[in-house]
C-alpha cells in the first residue's frame, strides 16, 4: 500500500501512539477498533500495520514507554540526602511527572489486564523496578529509625496508589496549585510512615 502524501514515519508512527492513548483511555482498550485508530489519525486502516503488528502490541508499546520513562525521569531527579529527603523528593516526583500524563497513567492501571503473558510480565517487571525504588527508601528509613513501616512492600503500594490517584481528580486551574498538592500529599505520606 503506498504512503499517504505527506506522511513521515516519524510523524506517523507518534500520532498513532497519542491516538491510540486517547481512544484507548477515553473508551476502553476493547472498545476501540483499529479503524477508529486510523480514522483519528487520517490514515488507511492498513496503515497501522507499518506501525504495529497488532493492537495489543500497539497497547504494549504505550506501556512500556510510559514505564521507561518514569523510570528514566526518576534517575535523572535530585534525590536528596538521607531517607526523609529521598520519600520527600519521591512524592513530589511522582504526582509532579504523572500530573502531566494522566491518560498513560489510566492505561497502565486499568488496560494492563488486556496484555497476554509475556506483555504483562515485562510491564509487570518494569512497575517492580518502579516500586523497588520507593521500597528502598522506605526500607533504609526503618533501618535509621526514622520511619515506622511494619511491611514495607504494604507500605510501598499503598503510597504510590495514594500518589497515583491524584490524576483522576486534579484538574489544572481549580482549587488547589500543583505545588499545593504535593505539600499535602508529602505531609499525609509522611504521618503515614511515621516521620
């Protein structure tokens, strides 16, 4: 099939992935056909198939890019010193980076159980890693005394479920500021963990 007049892939190929963001996290990963993908990209629906084999690697690929960039954007984030220092730095990162991507955020809570094994497995792994980051913190803050946290892998999901379920009610411009959000946030997180 010839490519369109005016079609690049590497303009393509990122108007697929944010249209299949959307659509995916507007009505459900099941719900959206590839044809609905191609129409909002203006492309033949044959067309995806130069992009992806299929949707479940296109719902894949979405994931692993989101995770993959969590975690790249955690390294790259001044952490502090000491463990208080560190949880402080992990709060406002996670509800700061996420606030801008709240469909990816939804995609990864709520399609993850559209993936076949091997696709979950990888995802899966990727949030361990995630995870293991929050949990060290954690960890080594018990270890100083500064944190009480009985079961640190309990601890660990429920803080990042708290700080994930900030997407699905912030909206830019309302009450509360960004900077706001975080400084309640960190003071539940940090009585939650007794510091």
């Amino acid at each position: 099939m010839a490519r369109k007049t005016g079609s690049h892939s590497e303009i393509t190929g990122p108007r697929i992935r944010a249209a299949a963001r959307t659509l995916f996290a507007r009505h459900g990963f099941a719900a959206v056909s590839m044809r609905q993908i191609a129409a909002a990209v203006g492309v033949q629906a044959g067309a995806l198939y130069l992009y992806t084999p299929d949707k479940e690697t296109l719902l894949f690929d979405l994931l692993k890019e989101h995770m993959d960039e969590l975690i790249a954007a955690w390294e790259t984030e001044p952490g502090g010193t000491g463990p208080l220092a560190r949880l402080e730095a992990f709060v406002r990162f996670h509800i700061r980076h996420n606030l801008d991507r709240p469909e990816a955020v939804f995609l990864s809570y709520m399609e993850l159980r559209n993936l076949g094994p091997a696709n979950f497995a990888a995802i899966e792994g990727l949030r361990r890693d995630y995870e293991t980051r929050l949990e060290t913190i954690l960890r080594e803050g018990v270890a100083a005394g500064l944190f009480a946290a009985p079961d640190s892998k309990i601890a660990t999901l429920a803080i990042i479920a708290m700080l994930t379920g900030v997407t699905t009610w912030y909206r830019e411009g309302g009450r509360l500021s960004r900077d706001r959000v975080g400084d309640i946030y960190w003071d539940m997180v940090r009585k939650a963990v007794a510091a």
